[in-house]
C-alpha cells in the first residue's frame, strides 16, 4: 500500500548527483594530465646535436620549433617522430643548422607552451579545486547529519490518505458495536458544521479498548477511509526516546502537522507506552514520559472549536491509563472491541480467504468454531500460512488438510518431528497424553477432546487438545475444577503406570498451568470454600508496583489461600487418579493407538474410550 513517509530522507538522487560529482572530478583530472603529457609524449626524445647532423644531411623533411621544443619529422614519414629541445635564447642555426638546406623546412611557431600552461594550470589551481570539492562534500553531508539532528524532535507520524485503496468500514468483518460507534466520529468529521450549529461539541479523542490483533488500528484507518480525511499514525512508544524533551517535542510536531492538515485523524498506537497513571514512578525515572504525557493534555486542551483534529488511540489496558486522559474534552469517548465470537471470526475468516484459491471441501464454519479465543489477527494468519503450507506442497487450491495444519500450527506451534524420542520416553508420552484425554473425556463438565498427538509441537512433548463445543464467556466452579482434574491427568497416569516416585519432569508445565488456575480461582474469582466470594486482587502495575505493592489481606488470609489452593490441586489430582485407576485398560488401548500412529483424531478416541466410566466419588454431583 503506498505509503507516504513524511520525515524526509536522504534521498537516493543525493548520492547519484555526488557520484556524478566523483566521475566529473576525475575526468577533469583526465583531462589536464592529457593536455599536459599526452601530446607529446609519443614522440621520441633525441639529442639536438643528432638533429642538427641528420637536418645537414638532408634526412630531415621538417622542423616545427614551438619555443625551446623541436619536433622533427624525418624524411619519408608525415607525422613527426622524434623531438629535441635547444637552449633558450637561440635559434637552431646558432646551435650549428646550415642555412637553406635542401628539401628542410624549418617551421617557428609562436611559443604556444600548451602543455606548459596546462601543467602550470594543474599544479596551481588543481589542488584548490580538489580542496574545495572535498570541503564541499564535507559540508553537504555534515549538513545532512544536522538536519537529522534537527528533526530528532519532530514526530515520526506516518501519513496516510491519498492511497486509493484505502481502509473502509466494509474490509472490517464483524465489529459491528465498534463501527456503529465510530460512525459518529466519521459523522463529525465529515460534517462538522451540523454539530456546531446545534452548539454540540465535537468530541476530541476516541480511545478503542481491546486486545492486541483485533483490528484497532484497521477501524482507525477505516474511520479516515469512511470521512476522507488524512490519517496520522504513530505509536506511542515512538514518542519516548533516551532524551530528555524528545516525547513533548514531537508531540508537539505531530499536532502542528495535524492543524495543517485539518480535518483529520491521529491516530496513537499502544497509548499506554506513554499515558500510564504518573506519579508512579519510583525516583523520578519516569519525568520524560510525563512530560510527553503533560504535552498531549495541554496540545488537545488547546484545539480550538472548528479545528476538526480528532484523535483515536488505542491500548489493551485501559486500566492503567492516567485519569487525566480520560477527563471530559479529552478521551472521554471509548469504543470496547472484543475478541470476535463464532460468526465474526467466520466472517473474518472469509475476508482472509476471500483473495486466496480454496478448495470446496474447506470447511470455514468448523474452523471458526475451533478458533474460540483467537483474534482477528490470528485469523489472518491461519489464512496466511494455510496458503504457505498449499504452496510448499505446490498445489494450486489451499484445501481442508493445509487449513487444518495452520491452525495447529498456529495455535500451539509447528511439529517438531526431527526430535529424537527414545521408546520408553515414547511410551511415557503415550501414556501420559492418553492421561490427559481418558480424565477429559471421562468428566462431565470437560471440553471435547479434539486430538492427541506424541509428536513433540512448539516447546512440548505431546499434546493433549480439548476444545470447547461453543463459545463460552463464563466458566463454574464445576468446570474449573474438571480442568484442573484433566491438567493432572498427565502426571497422575505416568504416577499410577510406573510408581509415584517414577513421575517425570514432563508434567512441570500442566503443574504450573494448574497451579496459576487454582489460585486465580481463589483470589480473582472467590471460588475458594472458605473464601468463596471474595476477591483479593491487587492492580497489576507496572513492575515496579508489583514489587513494592502491599498485600491487600493479611497473613492469616494469605494462608487460608495457600490452603484453599492445595485443597483444590489435591482434589483434582485424586478424582484424575480415580478416573484413571477405573479405566486403565482405556489408557492402555490409547497409549497403543498413540504409539503406532503418533497422533490420534476426536472420532477415534471417542471411539477407544466407549464405555469409559466415571467413578462416583469422582463425580461432583
Ligand atoms: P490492533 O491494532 O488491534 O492490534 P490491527 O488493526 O493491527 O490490530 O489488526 C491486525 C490485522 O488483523 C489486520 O491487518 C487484519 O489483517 C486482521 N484483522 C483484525 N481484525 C479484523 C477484522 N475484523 N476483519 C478483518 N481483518 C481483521
């Protein structure tokens, strides 16, 4: 997309002129070594005594005399060949020439002295114009560096607009609450003139909440798309620098550039780089960014009514933004963009395959339902590497296979099939996954097993897929702790099949997995027994505050926590281990299954654990 930069660069047409200068240079060098040497310097040098003798003899055609030089051409030949030079201040004839000698012709020319003048000219004003030329490159290119100094305090801001494939309203699928919201915006900047006629004040900033990738930036652009407008873009971290005054200043550059170009758009990327709440800062070590800060309140303070600069910037926390940003004639406006739901990404999905050769098998909607969590951005990516996969495999339609080893590929990383596993580490994989799935499969309130797989992908050593039939935006204590049953699964079928003092590191990431869930259930979300309904978060700052941050409970709490969560790891740990016990022969049959096939699909492990039961006191109810 064209992109036009607005900082200047050094072009390329700089450097072409300065290696045209170099050429010239050199060539002109050429030149006067030519003129001084080069005409003469063919010609044979003899002794003057040797030419007067072969002139008396008449072997000699002709004589050309400039100054003290001779050239000689001998008879038979039509060009001179040889040259001699005489004494200043006489004639040839002094130097013993008989007069009129036959068939001589003796040639005075006036003293031209070319290569002379040439060489006097070249040792004299030669090394001055080298000099000067030298000096002048010098200059260029340390003015050159100035101006890069110069303009270290002018913002960095991208300037879009004039591309005709501009981002509008209908590229962005889903998002439906975010566009209806901006519409407003695109409303004021298209006519400013009906809002203030009413006395209505146009609001000045918008601020788009939502997780990375789920296409603030796009609804930015769209919004200038939609209005016409200039879009200003730049990222808050651009604003900080390592000098002091760098942020203010280009702030201040930014918004310059923005009143000319009014009505317009700018557009702050990652605002939270330079917006998070002041004062929080340990020491003093954080005054540029509140002075970058400082500079955006007063320049948005100062628009005038009419000048039609509206600026959006988007963060993932906006939790942590200074209350001064969000203060009324600031961004007081803010548009909520969540992760999409099953439709959207459908219909994002289809935006992404929408230019991409698919085959008809490809099933868009089951790929949505399996992309629960992902963002815009992830979509676009499966898309994307849906499409590298088909053209590794050089096949011109991207089908239902290339579709399905994206996703997984994307979701927890590429198979490492190269890794060496030796059999037993294979049958304890075997085992250990076939764990997993058996306690997920067997619990009621689990997710679908969707794939298990002993081929080692991203940092892993197996992997174990669950995957929730619909999207789901709230989760019970009954689930949570069918999940944390299911993480244990892993450790407690390697337990039950070699001895608990057998039990491998391989479990150490579902431990910890584990172990962060209960105890989010028993801080954040007061699913503790004896502290159910009761929250304990602290806000997360930034990481100097979670170092110096005092507990918000006491130490008598803060053990009934560690209690509440070795309660809930211990209880899952034993109904796994119940589940387990009372279906090994299941975990048997998929261990082998997993050991000739490596990975095993849903209908196939739904398949090999038919008949799997639940043991009552496993069950929660
Ligand atoms: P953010 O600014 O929220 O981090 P971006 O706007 O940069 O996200 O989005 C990243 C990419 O994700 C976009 O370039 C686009 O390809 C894709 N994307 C995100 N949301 C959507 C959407 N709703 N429709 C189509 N593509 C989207």
């Amino acid at each position: 997309m064209a992109k036009i930069n607005y900082q200047k660069k050094p072009s390329n047409n700089k450097r072409g002129y300065k290696n045209v200068l170099f050429v010239a240079l050199i060539v002109v060098i050429g030149i006067f070594i030519y003129a001084a040497y080069g005409q003469s310097s063919s010609l044979k040098e003899v002794p003057l005594s040797q030419v007067v003798s072969q002139a008396n003899n008449g072997e000699i055609k002709k004589i050309t005399i400039k100054g003290n030089e001779l050239e000689v051409t001998p008879k038979g030949e039509s060009q001179p060949t040889e040259k001699s030079y005489k004494e200043a201040g006489s004639t040839i004839y002094d130097q013993g020439l008989k007069q009129n000698v036959d068939g001589l012709e003796v040639n005075p020319q006036p003293d031209s002295n070319a290569g002379g003048v040439w060489l006097t000219l070249l040792t004299t004003i030669g090394p001055v114009i080298l000099i000067s030329l030298v000096l002048f490159l010098m200059l260029r290119s340390a003015q050159g560096q100035g101006n890069q100094a110069l303009s270290f305090g002018k913002s960095k801001a991208r300037l879009y607009g004039n591309e005709k494939d501009k981002v509008v309203f209908k590229d962005i699928a889903g998002s439906d609450e975010a566009k209806q919201d901006l519409e407003e915006v695109v409303e004021f900047l298209k006519f400013p003139k009906k809002f203030q006629g009413v006395g209505a004040k146009i609001p000045k900033g918008v601020l788009l909440v939502g997780p990375p990738g789920t296409g603030k930036t796009m609804l930015a652009r769209a919004v200038a798309g939609e209005a016409n407008v200039p879009f200003f873009s730049i990222s808050g971290s651009e604003f900080v620098e390592m000098f002091v005054g760098v942020g203010a200043s280009r702030v201040r550059d930014l918004f310059a550039k923005a009143k000319k170009n009014s009505p317009c758009i700018i557009f702050v990327d990652e605002i939270d780089a330079v917006g998070r709440r002041r004062g929080s800062g340990m020491g003093g070590g954080h005054d540029e960014r509140e002075q970058t800060l400082n500079q955006i309140l007063v320049e948005m303070d100062g628009f005038e009514q009419g000048q039609n600069v509206i600026v959006l910037a988007a963060t993932n926390r906006a939790d942590v933004l200074d209350p001064a940003l969000l203060r009324p004639g600031r961004f007081d406006r803010r548009v909520n963009i969540g992760l999409p739901d099953r439709k959207d990404r459908e219909a994002i999905l289809k935006v992404h395959f929408a230019k991409k050769p698919l085959a008809k098998n490809v099933d868009v909607d089951a790929l949505a339902a399996k992309t629960a969590g992902s963002s815009g951005a992830d979509l676009a990516n499966i898309a994307n590497e849906a499409a590298i996969v088909a053209a590794r495999h050089n096949r011109k339609e991207i089908n239902q296979a290339d579709v399905t080893a994206a996703f997984e590929k994307v979701a927890i990383g590429p198979e490492r099939k190269s890794k060496v596993m030796s059999e037993k580490e294979k049958e304890l994989t075997a085992y250990h996954e076939a764990g997993h799935a058996i306690v997920g499969h067997v619990l009621p309130d689990s997710d679908m097993v969707h794939k298990v797989t002993i081929i080692p992908r991203g940092g892993t050593g197996g992997v174990t897929w669950f995957i929730p039939p619909e999207d789901k935006s709230y989760h019970s204590v009954i689930e949570y702790k069918d999940v944390l049953a299911r993480m244990l699964g892993g450790r407690i079928a390697e337990e039950v099949m070699y001895g608990p003092d057998r039990v491998t590191t391989g479990a150490g990431n579902d431990l910890q997995k584990a172990a962060e869930l209960a105890r989010d259930m028993v801080v954040n979300q007061g699913m503790g027994k004896k502290l159910r309904d009761q929250v304990f978060q602290v806000d997360e700052g930034m990481m100097i505050e979670k170092i110096v941050h005092e507990r918000q409970y006491s130490d008598e709490t803060a053990k009934i926590i560690d209690d509440e969560v070795e309660s809930l790891i211990s209880e899952a740990a034993r109904r796994a281990r119940m589940v387990i016990k009372a279906n090994k022969n299941k975990l048997e049959a998929l261990k082998d299954a997993l050991l000739e096939k490596e990975t095993v699909e849903a209908e196939e492990v739904i398949m090999l654990l038919k008949g799997a039961s639940l043991p009552k006191e496993a069950a929660l109810y």
